[in-house]
C-alpha cells in the first residue's frame, strides 16, 4: 500500500514554453560572469517535491546575480499521468530516464519516452557546469546527498551543506544516472553534479528539504545573495554533515528477492555476515561489521538495485 500524497503536484504548464526552444527548460543569464547552473526537477513523474521547489523559485522571481540559471522539469510526460490515487505508477512511461546517460544509448538505435527527452534535453546539460538534481524516495528514510564516486561530487555535497547524510556510490548496473553523465562523473573535469534524496516521495517534509537543497545550492555557488535565500531557508543552519562510502551494489540476478526484515534505510548491521535478503536461493549478507544499508528498494526486480552497502567515513 503506498503512503499517503501529502503533497499537491503544481501546475508547471505555464513553464513549458521557456526560452530555450526545450519545452519545460528556461534560462536566465546574469550580466556578470558566472558558472552555468542547472537545477532539473522530475526526473521521476512521481517525485513532486523538485517541482515544487522550481515553482517556487519561478513564483518569486528569483534570478541569478552572476552566471547562467538553467531551471528544467524532465520527465514531464509522466509527471502528466501522475494519480494520488495511485501515485507510484507514474514514475516514468517506458524506462527509467536515470538510466539512459550514456553515450552508448543516447546515440543507439533504442527507442522510447525517456530516450527522446533525454536526447532533446542534452545540449542544455552538456552546456551546464553544475547541476543539482533534485530526487524523492519510496521508503521513510532520511534524506541523502548522493555524490558519486568523486571528490568533486563530496565537495560539492559539502558546500551545500544539506542533506546531513552524504554518500559516495557508483550508481547502478542497470544504466548512468543524470547526475553521472559525461564530464559530471569525469575527475579530471571541472564540471560537477549533486543529486538529493530528499525524503519520501508524497511527505510534507520532503518538499521542505528540496526547496532548502536547492536554495542552499544556489547560496554556495554565489548565484543568490544570502539575502535573497533567507526568506527560504531554516533560521538555523544545518547540523554538520555524515559520509557513507558505498562498498557494494546489491544487484538483483533472481526471484523473488525478499529482504529478512523491513528496512528503510541508513540501518547499521552490527555483525559482518548478517544476512539481509535472499536473492532467489542465495543469501544477501553483510560484508564488515557496521555495514549501513543505504536506500533499500521496493522495485524488486532481476537487473535493478536492491540495496547498497555502506559504511561510515569520516
């Protein structure tokens, strides 16, 4: 059964014409010289609270004092079949749009939704310097900063300060997520990417921890002035932030794949050898002691991430 939709989906309608000729992606450039700063919401059609923080971005006006602000909502076409009725059907129309970011498929022959828009919305993204990509997630888990395996992807999470909980991660066998596309996963470059998880998809919360990530993102690279953030933000500022190195992807080889108990999120096993699922016949155990289970899925399926496996660093 899924949670309850606390969450109201904005009208984004009146933001499809933009000015970028990509229906859904506008630009606003800054006299002064800046990096290009990209915030895309709906990567998922069911994950509300990205939209919800663009919208109120666009509804105050908010513009960048230097550089170029590129706001984008992605997977619009699934946003549009978004029920409340049934809200976790709308996640994508063919395939995972964070799946597709590679080269190989978006230059192959592969047809589909996500594949068009992916492929429609990539000169923008490979224009982009830094991109914050603004996610929800399907168990009560606390929010998280997934910052992928680079040390300009942890050092962007840490200037930004929120989520409290960072975590370095390879992403999955199933295919490249947004935020590792191209030069944003390359450590030789100087372009970089955030990716936040910002809670469960339909809590009231979790559209307060996006709009706080997004404006926290824009203070750090000095594209708004603190003033301008303030009325957005907490009065207080974030407690001091957690890394967790993921050591192992659980991927899926059989069925049914069934965890041992009912995990959110960010538990710590004790005891090295634990067994968390059994995937068809095998065991799924820990590796080490005070293994973290980071992001435990609902989608349980041959190919995708279970679970990843962690621990905590300093």
């Amino acid at each position: 059964m899924a949670p309850k939709v606390e969450l109201e989906a904005p009208d984004i309608t009146p933001y499809r014409t933009g000015n970028t000729g990509i229906d859904y992606v506008t630009t606003f450039r800054a006299r002064a010289s800046g990096p290009h700063v990209m915030v895309n919401a709906l990567t998922h059609g069911n994950e509300l609270c990205g939209a919800i923080a663009l919208d109120r971005l666009f509804r105050h006006d908010i513009r960048p004092k230097r550089g170029t602000l590129t706001l984008s909502f992605a997977n619009v076409a699934a946003y549009e079949a978004f029920d409340p009725k049934n809200p976790t059907a709308s996640r994508f129309v063919d395939e995972d749009f964070n799946r597709v970011w590679s080269e190989d498929m978006l230059e192959g022959p592969r047809d589909s939704t996500e594949l068009r828009r992916a492929r429609v919305m990539r000169p923008i993204v490979d224009a982009v310097d830094i991109l914050l990509d603004i996610h929800s997630m399907q168990r009560l888990s606390a929010p998280l900063s997934l910052a992928g395996p680079t040390a300009k992807g942890r050092a962007l999470a840490t200037r930004m300060g929120v989520p409290v909980t960072v975590v370095s991660d390879e992403g999955h066998a199933a295919g490249v997520r947004l935020r590792d596309y191209a030069a944003f996963a390359d450590p030789a470059s100087s372009k970089s990417a955030a990716l936040v998880e910002c809670g469960q998809h339909w809590k009231r919360e979790t559209a307060a921890v996006a709009i706080e990530s997004l404006f926290r993102f824009l203070l750090c690279l000095d594209v708004i002035d603190r003033e301008v953030a303030a009325e957005h933000l907490p009065p207080t500022p974030p407690p001091p932030q957690r890394y967790i190195e993921v050591t192992h992807a659980i991927t899926i080889t059989d069925e049914p794949f069934v965890f041992t108990a009912p995990y959110d999120g960010l538990e710590v096993i004790e005891r090295a050898g634990t067994v968390i699922a059994r995937d068809g016949k095998r065991e799924v155990c820990t590796p080490y002691d005070r293994c973290v289970l980071v992001m435990p899925s609902q989608r349980l399926s041959r190919g995708l991430t279970a679970v990843r496996l962690g621990r905590y660093v300093s």
